[in-house]
C-alpha cells in the first residue's frame, strides 16, 4: 500500500494581489509534493485564501465592493498566477465556500460540546492588521507585534480554553521534538507556552464579515479559528463525505517564520480540544527580502513573479528560491543574483552538461547511448560513480529535512564534477582517434556523463519539472512524470538508448537580462499608477494618471499657442519644498540616490538621478524642490514618489534648486 502524504501552504489573505513571498511557500510545497509523487506516495497538495476578518472587510470598503466581490476578484488572482506558475496543488480552499463554513461549524460545536468554550466580556486593545487583542494600554497605543496603532474594543465574546491546554502543549513540544521545524522557532514557541497562555477570544460581534456561530449567529467565528481549520474542512471534515480527511489527515504545514504561534500554539489546542489528532509536524520558513530590504507596499518593492518567468523561466525561479535561500533562514532576493545563478548552475551547470554530452553522443556515437567498457576503468570513471551512489543516498535525506539548498548544492558538486571529469578525458580528443582503445574511452567516458546527468535530472525533476521533463526526453527516456524515484541507482541508463531531438535547456541570459526584469518591473508599477489610483488622490492627480496622453486641463475652447501651456496645466504641477531627511547610494545603480525627503505633512521616498553631483551626506538636511504629484514609478526595485527639481546644464552635471531665503517645509511653488 502506497504511504500517504499531505502538505498544506498558509491560506493566503485576499488583501494583497500574490507576490514572490507568497509564491516562495507555494513553490516549496509543491516541489515537497512532486517529490512524494515522484517516490509513489499518494499525495495531497492544499493551497487557499483566506477571505473573512475584517482587515478584508475593510480593504473591500476602501475599494469600493462589496467583500464577497473583493474576495472573489482577488482570490481569482492568486489562482491564476498559481496556474501560471504550473505549480501543482490538488485543491485550493476558499474560506467563503459552503464546504468551509460548515466544516468550521461542525468544529466549534466539537470544541464547545467538549466543554473548552465560555462567553465573556473583554475590554482592551485589537490590532486589526493581526487579527489579535493585544496588551497595550490606551486607544492607539502601538501594537507589541507589529508597532501598528491599536483600537479600543469593548465586546462580549466567546473565548477558548487555551490556559487548559499549557502542560500538554508543552508535552507535545518535548515527546515530539520535530513538531516545529526548525529548532529556533520550536525555542521560542516553548519560551511563550512557558511564559502562560491566556484564554483566547473566539468570536466577534462588532462586524458580520465572517462564519456565524453556531446557535448564536450574532457572533462570527474568529478569523484564525476560521482560518486554520482550512486543513481539514477542505478534505471534507463535518462534511458529507470525510473519505478524503480520514485518507490523508494528519499532514504538514508549511509556514513563513509570522505566524507560528497561530500553527504551534493555537491550531494544536484547538484540535486538542475537539479531540482530533494533531499536524503532523509545522515547517516555518524565513522571508524572503527585496535586495537586503522587506517587501512591503508603502516601499514599492514588491517582486511578481511574472516578470521572472517572462524572462527566465519558472525553472530558474524555482530552482532560485530553493538553492539560494537557505530554507527556515531569511534570505535576499535580487535580480542580479537570479541572473548570476541562473547562468552559473543552469546555463553554464547543468545545461551545459546536458547539451555537450548528448550532442558528443550524437557525433560518436550516431546518438545511442554507448557502451561503456567493461575492462580498463580508471579511478575517475569510479570516482563519478560512487559520488553519484552518495548523492542519491544523501539527496533524500536532506530533502525530507527540507534543507533544500543543501540538497542542491549536493547535487550540483556531481554536476561540476563531471565538468571536470570532462574536461580532464577530454572526449573531443578520444572522438578524433579511430583505434579500439580510445574509442572503449570514449565509450566509458560519454556513458558515465549521461549516467550523472540522468541521475541530477531524476533528483532535481521536483524542483525544475519543464527543464528537467525535457533533458529527460533527450536523453531517450521518455516521460520523466511516470520514472519512480524510489527506484534510482547508478547504472540503470540502457545501453544503446536512443536519444531524442537535443535542444538547449536553459539559454545563457545576458547582462540585458537583468535591465529587462527591472524595466518590466517599473512599467507594471507604472501602469498600477495609472489604473488604480488610490481613492485619496486629488481629482486632479487621478485625472492626470488615468489619461496621461491628454492636455489635461485644458478646458475645451480655451485656444493655447502651440507648444505653450495653459496656466491651468501649470497649476497641475505641484512643486513643493522638501527637507531630505536621509541620502543613500542605490547598490548597482551609479546615477542613482534615495532620499527620504519630509513635506511637513508626510516623509516619502524618492529616487533621483543626482548620485553623480552630490555626495548623499552634503544633502542631509538641505532643502530641495519637488514635484510632489507625479504618479509613483519604480527605479532599481524601488518606488519613487516624486521628482527632484534640478537644473540640467547640456553635457554638465544636475544642480539642485534652492533658496536663498529660508522657506518653510512644504511651501508650494507658484
Ligand atoms: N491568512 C494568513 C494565514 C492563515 S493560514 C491558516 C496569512 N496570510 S498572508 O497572506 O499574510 O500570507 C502569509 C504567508 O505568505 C507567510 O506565512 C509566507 O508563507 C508567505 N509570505 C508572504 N510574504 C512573504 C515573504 N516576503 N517572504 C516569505 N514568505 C512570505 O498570514
């Protein structure tokens, strides 16, 4: 009987459009998922959104729908760019569908029939962005968690029993020491759960944008409870048909490092208390940075994947995010450091291996595999064999700790060893003689290349499926989905094999490479500028964004000489005074500086081309001129908010404008 595997990413909040970050999970599960499939065990792969709380509440106000219609148009999204991204789940769960809702109803009555609900009243501080009551005192008071500006709420609530559950928490943690994956967060899991729990509040009654409680609908579930039942409600729990929770619960959950103690705390009480068995085990991974820096909206430094694919390919993520981040580490995105990977291990790695010793199999040998000779091994041809036999017994093993980046970097130490061993038997010599002894050379040499390169493509097939799906098919083996990974050895590669048609897998990218992904990236955050202007946009702005091509503003009759402005055109323009608060160079970028500049209402970030006339200290506390209403677009990743107003001397560098009397942050210029 084959075993059974299920593994589980976040649902995802219907807040955000999907970026890297949430692709990054998404990517490693299924990689995780292939390669159950791959080894023959009955696999479930679950993705989602998460659609109620009334952070999303709000987000569909703010954007004019109704939740239901926000929540549909952006879990849409998410599934779209996963479609895109070929990635492989066998559901996707929507906190809004039927199935959800009386899933999560069966599991409260569970929970509360069982004696571990109660109601009572709570007066404190919530923080809408975690969906949590925080302990901070006064309305406003900063949350502990996430610094964000807390409210005041005054409810009467149903609240769980967690304080009941402290000693046997505790008691998981320790009889079951991979629980929580990697061992820092279990650390710190332990230290909260030591540190004592306090009842947790279950329900809300101040909005409706939720599951009703059972037997009291003027209540909604809390978004968490809502949300982590997920993992079993899309199997079908409290459902009709429960064939497919009895089949693969218990499973994995694959979480970014945020929100483990809602997964190792909360979620294991929950089924604690409705006496359900427990996950199998949490994986927490790190994040994922933006050159060194985090990802967030108000910075303008949000990667899509689609930029990446369009160029590279969704191989060359793939295999990105899971060699160069060190899984459950915090780890740094940048396209230059994609494009250096991607030409070192792919183009010039595996690709290369791929491409030159199918293409000498070919030339030599009419493209049948050769046979290698059975006399006259020499220490190398061994020496790639038994690295190959360790590679796959130590392969497996590193990928069930999901220490990914290390398995790769397994894999790849065979990869340049058969460069070397290439390079070192030098088979385009060999090819050149006719006598019997070169030619079983050969033979041996060229055998013992594919056999390595077989061997890669088989591992890595869960991590790169297209790339490694058609080095497979050259290599005459057909359909790399149907080969059983279990059964992977060294030598199993048919004699007299043939090859099918050889085309290059991963094309060297050049330096244009990476201009085109940042260009891709400043124009969609451009035309993001032009379609969705934020709702607080003076109606003169959002006219400017939303038809850039016209004279905007030039009320119809009102005759303008040609190649002259109206004064209302002019007016359009805001230019206001700025104190720069901060000056840095823009790694990679020689022209460029960012500056945060204050305009007496707001601090906002701009980049400017002035990195060549001024050091960024000298601008520390001067004050500049900006054109403070120009829609925001994206430089080297980063969001400009405005315009630096300089004097542009033909063939010299930029001069700042300035003042000789002092005027006032945030003066407008007329
Ligand atoms: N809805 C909750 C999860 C409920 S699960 C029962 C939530 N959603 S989220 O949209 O904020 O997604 C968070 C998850 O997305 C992270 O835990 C992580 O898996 C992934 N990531 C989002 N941004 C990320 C990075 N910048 N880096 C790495 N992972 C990130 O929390």
């Amino acid at each position: 009987m084959s075993k059974k595997f299920y593994i589980t990413t976040p649902i995802y909040y219907v807040n955000a459009r999907p970026h890297i970050g949430h692709a990054y999970t998404t990517i490693a599960c299924d990689t995780v998922a292939r390669r159950h499939r791959m080894l023959g065990d009955d696999t479930w792969f679950l993705t989602g959104t998460d659609e109620h709380g009334q952070k999303i509440e709000r987000a569909a106000q703010a954007a004019g729908k109704t939740p239901q219609q926000f929540a549909d148009e952006v879990s849409e999204t998410f599934r779209t760019s996963w479609e895109r991204l070929g990635l492989s789940y066998d559901d996707f769960i929507r906190t809004t569908s039927d199935r959800h809702k009386e899933g999560v109803q069966a599991l409260w009555r569970k929970i509360r029939d069982n004696g571990h609900i109660y109601k009572g009243t709570y007066t404190g501080q919530y923080c809408v962005f975690d969906e949590l009551y925080v302990d901070a005192v006064g309305p406003g008071a900063p949350c502990p968690d996430c610094g964000r500006p807390t409210e005041t709420v005054h409810e009467e609530n149903y609240y769980f029993k967690l304080s009941a559950f402290e000693d046997k928490l505790i008691k998981l943690y320790t009889e079951q020491p991979d629980f929580i994956r990697p061992e820092t967060r279990r650390n710190e899991v332990i230290s909260f759960v030591r540190s004592g729990l306090r009842d947790l509040s279950v329900s809300r009654s101040t909005f409706s944008w939720g599951i009703p409680v059972p037997d009291d609908p003027k209540h909604v579930v809390y978004v968490w409870l809502d949300a982590l039942a997920n993992y079993i409600t899309a199997l079908g729990y409290g459902q009709k048909d429960q064939s497919k929770y009895e089949k693969y619960w218990p499973g994995i959950h694959m979480i970014g490092k945020e929100i483990v103690r809602f997964h190792c705390v909360y979620w294991p009480a929950f089924l604690m208390a409705s006496g359900l068995p427990l996950p199998k085990g949490i994986v927490a991974h790190g994040w994922l940075l933006f050159e060194e820096n985090k990802m967030s909206k108000s910075r303008g430094n949000i990667v899509r994947t689609e930029t990446i694919v369009d160029v590279l390919g969704i191989d060359a993520l793939r295999y990105f995010l899971l060699r160069e981040i060190v899984f459950g580490q915090d780890g740094s995105f940048s396209f230059d450091a994609l494009v250096q990977r991607y030409n070192a291990d792919l183009a010039n790695g595996l690709g290369n291996l791929a491409s030159r010793t199918l293409t000498m199999i070919n030339r030599y040998f009419r493209g049948e595999v050769p046979y290698p000779s059975q006399t006259g091994r020499t220490p190398a041809d061994e020496a790639i064999a038994s690295t190959a036999k360790r590679v796959i017994a130590e392969f497996d093993s590193l990928f069930d700790q999901y220490q990914f980046s290390r398995a790769l970097e397994l894999a790849w130490g065979l990869v340049a060893a058969v460069d070397k061993y290439i390079v070192e038997n030098e088979p385009w010599s060999l090819g050149e003689k006719q006598d019997e002894g070169s030619r079983a050379r050969l033979a041996t040499v060229l055998y013992t290349s594919a056999e390595a390169l077989r061997i890669v493509t088989a591992l890595s097939h869960p991590i790169m499926p297209d790339a490694t799906a058609k080095i497979w098919t050259q290599l005459g083996l057909g359909e790399i989905r149907k080969f059983d990974l279990s059964a992977l050895q060294w030598g199993q590669l048919r004699l007299g094999t043939k090859l099918g048609e050889i085309q290059a897998v991963f094309p060297r990218a050049d330096k244009s490479a990476v201009e085109r992904m940042h260009k891709m990236e400043e124009l969609k955050s451009e035309n993001a500028a032009v379609t969705s202007a934020p709702p607080s946009t003076s109606p003169a702005t959002q006219e400017a964004a939303v038809k850039p091509e016209s004279s905007a503003g030039t009320k119809p009759g009102t005759a303008v000489p040609d190649g002259k402005i109206s004064i209302d055109d002019f007016a359009k323009v805001e230019l206001r005074v700025a104190l720069v608060k901060t000056a840095e160079r823009v790694k990679g970028a020689d022209k460029l500086l960012r500056l945060e500049v204050d305009l007496g209402t707001e601090v906002r970030q701009l980049v400017a081309g002035i990195a060549e006339a001024y050091e960024p200290e000298t601008l520390v506390g001067r004050k500049v001129v900006i054109v403070a209403n120009l829609a925001p677009r994206k430089l080297r990743g980063l969001e400009s908010n405005g315009m630096i107003v300089a004097a542009s001397p033909e063939g010299g560098k930029p001069v700042l404008a300035s003042f000789l009397e002092d005027v006032p942050i945030g003066t407008r210029l007329k």
